[in-house]
C-alpha cells in the first residue's frame, strides 16, 4: 500500500499530462466507434476552442501546486485535520479522504455554482457548449476552476490527509471527467447500473440539458451516492437531451471571447 501511494505522490507533472492526453484521446476513439448523438460540427474546431480553457486550467493547476505544497506542510507541522485526530487503518482513511474530496470538492460547489448568479454566470462557460463530447471536460472559466480548486484546499484542510490521497484523488479525476462528457453510446442497461454507484456518461449528460430542471441535476464527478443521498439525482431518455442554454445562441459556443466575458456581459439575462 505504501509504495502504490508513494507513486502517486512523486508522481511527476509530465506524467499527469500524458495520463490526460491518454484519456481524452480513448474518449476521441471511443466517439468515432459509438456515438450517442450524431453531431454536425467542425470536431477539430470545437475541440481547439475548449482546448484553450485547457490551457487556463493546466496554469492554475500550476499555481495551486505550489499553494497545495505549504498546505500538507503546515498541517503535518500542527497535526490538523481530521485524519490526524483518529487511528485507522491505512485503506480506511483513503476511503475517507476519497469520499470527501469528491462531495466538498466535486459535488457542493458543483450545487454553489449553479445556487448563486454570480457563480452560476462563471460556470455558464461551461454549459454553453452545445456539442458535448470529450473536450467539454475541459470547458471551465479560469475564475470557475480556480473556485473549484480553493474547495478541493478546503476538503484537504477537513481531511487532514497526505499528499499522496490527493494526487491519487486527482489522478483518478481524469478519465471521469472526460468519459462523462465523451459522446459515446454505452448499452442501457450497463449505463443504468453504473450509475448506481458510479457517474456515468448517460447520466452527466442530462446535467447539459439546455434548462432546468435537468440542469440542476447530476452534480456528482466520481459518485452517484451523493446525488442520490440529496434529491438531485435523474436517469430518463438521454435522446431527449439538447445541449447548450436557453438564455444564449448557439452560434455563441465557440467564440472564444464572448465565452471569456459571459461572466462580466450584463446583457445576459439569467433568473438565478
């Protein structure tokens, strides 16, 4: 167990990159051999566009990898969190750890970026696409990822666990982030019963839907429990699906500087 962790915590950048392209690039050849919906688009184009939010994202990463560093030292120093206060067994406290990173870091702000319009404006970016597919996955406003990484600080901070829980965390992020968005077409039946446990493509999908409620619904990243546990999960007929907003044109979705200023544009009217 020790040595499985400490891959993970010495794990170098480069090869989180290569497990990022590794990903998306199955969910590419996965699109071309089962497609859920027959998309009419320039793929190149539309993947070039949510591409550049990729780049946003990889420097915050940067930054709060830095920031991430003097938070493990200080509470190892203080013996803070929770992790610190009890005695388990190894196994056991990953499990903890794992369980609250993805409900504080994944699943709540998931439910706070759509609850409040200032928040809700940022994370528009990112359900205005209205061909999603693999890319998607990396379609976030800078200030909505750097939201986002300020709550996975803050389920550290709860947790108390070590560096090698949370690069084991976010490495097991990865494939869940783009096989959710990836437009593939798995059998129903399997889709449903993963999705009992599990967040699967078929359901992350009525979560894109151009209006509530199925937009305010599947907050979840890596499990379904919470999603279940709180009333906000769906499962019906992913063919009734349309992507995008209703308060935005579609031909919006690919200008890149329009997306950039969605959460600053006072014309767009939103009743959050």
């Amino acid at each position: 167990m020790d040595t499985f962790l400490s891959f993970f915590e010495n794990m170098p950048a480069w090869q989180r990159f290569v497990w990022i392209v590794i990903c998306m690039s199955s969910g590419f050849l996965l699109e071309l051999i089962t497609p859920l919906f027959t998309f009419k688009y320039k793929r190149v184009r539309h993947a070039g566009v949510n591409l550049v939010f990729l780049t946003t994202t990889l420097m915050i990463n940067v930054l709060f990898g830095l920031a991430t560093v003097g938070v493990f030292s200080w509470m190892e120093a203080n013996r803070f969190g929770l992790l610190h206060w009890v005695d388990f067994p190894v196994w056991v406290e990953l499990v903890i750890s794992l369980l609250v990173f993805d409900l504080v870091a994944q699943y709540f702000v998931h439910v706070l970026l759509h609850k409040y319009k200032w928040m809700w404006k940022l994370h528009m970016v990112h359900h205005s696409d209205t061909h999603v597919d693999v890319t998607t996955g990396t379609r976030h406003h800078p200030i909505d990822f750097f939201l986002r990484e300020m709550f996975a600080l803050l389920a550290v901070l709860i947790t108390g666990a070590p560096l090698a829980f949370y690069m084991f965390y976010r490495v097991i992020t990865i494939p869940f982030t783009y096989f959710t968005h990836a437009n593939i077409k798995l059998p129903y039946w399997f889709d449903k019963s993963l999705s009992y446990f599990f967040v699967t493509p078929n359901m992350h999908k009525f979560h894109h839907h151009f209006k509530r409620p199925w937009t305010n619904s599947n907050y979840g990243n890596i499990l379904s429990i919470w999603d279940r546990m709180f009333g906000t999960f769906v499962y019906k007929n992913p063919r009734d699906i349309r992507f995008g907003l209703d308060v935005l044109e579609d031909t919006t979705d690919e200008n890149i500087g329009f997306q950039f200023g969605i959460p600053f544009n006072k014309s767009i009217k939103t009743d959050y």
